[in-house]
C-alpha cells in the first residue's frame, strides 16, 4: 500500500451500502503523521544510540554489588557438570540412611519473602535462605520423594543427553506427581539446589512463543529467515541452546503481549514498512521467549518497545520480561530484558486517541487490586512515567485491550497508532 493511501484514512461500506467515515479525532491523528522516512530517521536513531549505550555500559552482576543479603544465582551448566551435582546428593542421601540419621535435602526458598528486588540491576533476585526437606517427616514425605524422582529422571535425560518437554516429565510418573504443576516446582527446586539453569536439566517447556520479521538465526544448522515465515511466524525452539548466528538489519523489536496484534502485524507487514523483530509468548510470557528475547537483545544491541493491554495484567506481563517472576527469580540474570519502552496500550492513551466508551472495559475490583499491587512493587515506583499511568487506571478504572484501536479500523494500529506513537517518541 502506498504512503499516500495509508495517510488517506480508512473507509468502508456500511450496512446501508453508503461509505461511513472514520471519527473526527482518528482524521486528525492521521494527518499528523509525517513521511515515513522522518520516522525511520528517528529509528535509526535511536537504534544507533542503543547498540552505543550497550557497547559502552558494562553489565552489572550480583558479584559487582554489596549487598547486605547473601543472594543465590545459576548458571548454564555443562552434562557432566550437572551430573557430578546429581551424583553427589545422591550419595550425600546414601551416606545420612547409612548413618541411622535418615535424608533430607536442602531446598532453597523461593517464598515471596525470600525474593530481593535490586534496583542498581532492576531485577529480583533470590536470597540465600533454605529450608530441609526431609523423608522422614509427613509433611515433606512427598515432596522429598517427588525431588529424588526428579533427580533421577534429570540424570537418566542427560546421561542419554536429550531433551524433554515438562510434559513428558509428568507422564513418567503420574500416580506419584498427581499433578503436572507439582513436578513443575520441584523442577524448578531442583534447579535452584544444583545451582544451574532449568536448560541445563535438559527439560523445557512445549513451543509457545512465536517471532517474524528482520531476523536470520539458524535452528539446530537449519537457516531459518523470519521474513518468509507467513503470518504465523516461526515457533521459538524451546531448547534455544540449539539457536546460533542471529543477523538482523531490524531498528527495533516490538515485543507484542497478544498473539491476535501480532497477526495484524505480520499479515500488514509492518516489519517491512519500519524494519524491525516482532515478537510474542500469547499471553504469559514463558521461559524459552524470555530467554530469546534477552539473546536478541545482547547480541544484536537492539532496543524494545512493549505493546500490551492497558490493563494490570499487561503490565504485570511486561514486567516478567523486564524485571523477572517471583516463581523463578533463582535465574532473572539469564531470563530477564532490562530497558523495555513501554510503547502502549497506556491508560493516558484511551483519551489521547479517543478510544470509544463502549470499548473501554470497566475495571472490577479485582483488577483494581491488582493495579493497587503493582503500585507498591519497588521497580514500579523508581520509574515515574509508570506511577501515573497505573495511577489513572486505578482512579478511572478502566481498562482496554489493544484490539480496541480497531473500532477505527482494523489497520489503525499498524497504519495511525503505532507509527505516530514512533513518530512522537511516545514510550516510557
């Protein structure tokens, strides 16, 4: 489509067969909208001055910091490595039965309580406090049992140096699991207590998100180019050890919460239009995304821009990506994206653009709660921009998804909004 029937406005037929006309406000945003090649200028940039600030910046690590806490961090461990750990509590267990004082392990606690947020790292990290688990006490039976398990089937993964899904994992032994979400935890305790990388158990999670646009990366030396990948785009493989020689002439990536707004933007092309990475996890982000987006991020020096609903819950995704989850803290320094704009859907934005009443969702007190919450978290209130927008949420109480801007056309959000937000350098 042409720059001058883009800067046209949207039309179609109404029920009557005559053309209706998009409102007063969407004319007028449109018209503000200048040439592509300024906006392109001003990505540039800003790309140029990202991929600066990351040759320039050294990376702060815990070790770096003094902290008044003793914090616990893993890392990407090789098999034999792991496999030394796992034999080593196993005979740690054998040796405590054979000495009559039965077995325990030592667990790290991954309670809310034991989670530190650092600002000078802008992400949360894990105090070093543990809790035992022992076998001979009826309350941690079976969780010390569904640990040994786990261990055990890890090692024989290993040994075998494949990779399974955490499916898989809770099929080997559903009478003892009962459920996939009890296998998951310890999963994630076991890591923690071996010191590496849920990667480095060789168990991963089942393919869900999903990148298209200015991307080359090879998967498992098969070369794979995002351009040609249709409007589905390519799965991110959930082993991304397997990933190598990511190339991109991309500007930006543009982390995208829903799987609905990155289909409009694939089918528009819009990585064509304004070069960049477009990437999503469907909801919730999950580990291999988090993980790739943070591999995209430090070796091709881009910035990111978040798109997500203007709602708590698109912040809280938002902030999983930037500053880490509670549930996996253990690893934030390998799963976590500092520096992510967030471009949109913002509260401020529902009267900026005039988004119709009738699609602006009434906020229950749930959700009110749950913007109240995010209020009091530390990383929220170093950054101002964000205490006002979440403050307006909270006291409008109104929400709205990003599929709202569609009341002005199904492409306003690849042809108005997202450009003119580009445009004005409207990100927090």
């Amino acid at each position: 489509m042409s720059e001058k029937k883009r800067r046209q406005g949207e039309t179609g037929p109404s029920p009557t067969g005559k053309k209706s006309r998009p409102s007063s406000r969407a004319e007028e945003l449109r018209k503000q909208l200048k040439p592509d090649a300024d906006i392109l200028a001003s990505l540039r940039k800003m790309c140029a001055a990202s991929q600066s600030s990351s040759s320039a910046s050294k990376t702060l690590t815990l070790s770096d910091l003094n902290l008044s806490s003793a914090c616990r961090e893993v890392s990407d461990r090789d098999n034999a490595s792991v496999q030394l750990s796992i034999e080593r509590a196993a005979l740690d267990a054998a040796l405590s039965i054979l000495s009559s004082r039965g077995f325990s392990f030592d667990i790290p606690s991954r309670s809310s309580s034991n989670q530190l947020y650092v600002p000078e790292l802008d992400r949360i990290v894990l105090r070093n406090k543990t809790s035992s688990r022992p076998f001979a006490s009826l309350s941690t039976v079976r969780k010390a049992t569904i640990t040994a398990r786990v261990l055990s089937l890890v090692y024989a993964v290993i040994r075998r140096n494949i990779h399974v899904t955490k499916r898989d994992l809770f099929y080997t032994d559903v009478k003892l699991f009962q459920d996939q979400t009890q296998s998951d935890a310890v999963l994630d305790d076991v890591s923690c207590m071996l010191g590496c990388t849920r990667s480095s158990l060789h168990v991963v999670a089942s393919e869900k998100g999903v990148v298209v646009g200015r991307l080359v990366f090879y998967d498992d030396g098969d070369r794979i180019d995002c351009t040609k990948m249709g409007i589905g785009g390519k799965a991110i493989p959930p082993n991304i050890d397997r990933v190598s020689d990511l190339e991109s002439d991309a500007l930006f990536i543009l982390l995208v919460e829903k799987d609905a707004a990155f289909m409009r933007l694939a089918e528009d092309r819009f990585y064509n239009r304004f070069p960049c990475i477009i990437v999503t996890a469907k909801g919730q982000p999950d580990v291999a995304t988090r993980l790739f987006l943070k591999r995209m991020k430090s070796e091709l020096k881009l910035p990111v821009l978040a798109l997500v609903d203007s709602d708590p819950y698109g912040l809280k995704i938002l902030s999983v990506y930037m500053c880490g989850s509670k549930n996996m803290s253990y690893d934030s320094s390998n799963l976590t994206t500092p520096d992510i704009k967030w471009l949109g859907v913002r509260p401020s934005d529902l009267d900026k653009y005039q988004v119709p009443e009738q699609c602006r969702l009434p906020m229950t007190d749930q959700d009110v709660k749950a913007g109240k919450d995010l209020l009091e978290e530390d990383f929220v209130k170093r950054n101002e921009g964000w205490v006002k927008e979440l403050e307006t949420m909270v006291r409008t109480r109104q929400k709205a998804e990003i599929q709202a801007l569609s009341s002005f056309g199904f492409q306003y959000l690849t042809e108005v909004y997202l450009p003119l937000k580009m445009q004005q350098k409207d990100w927090l």
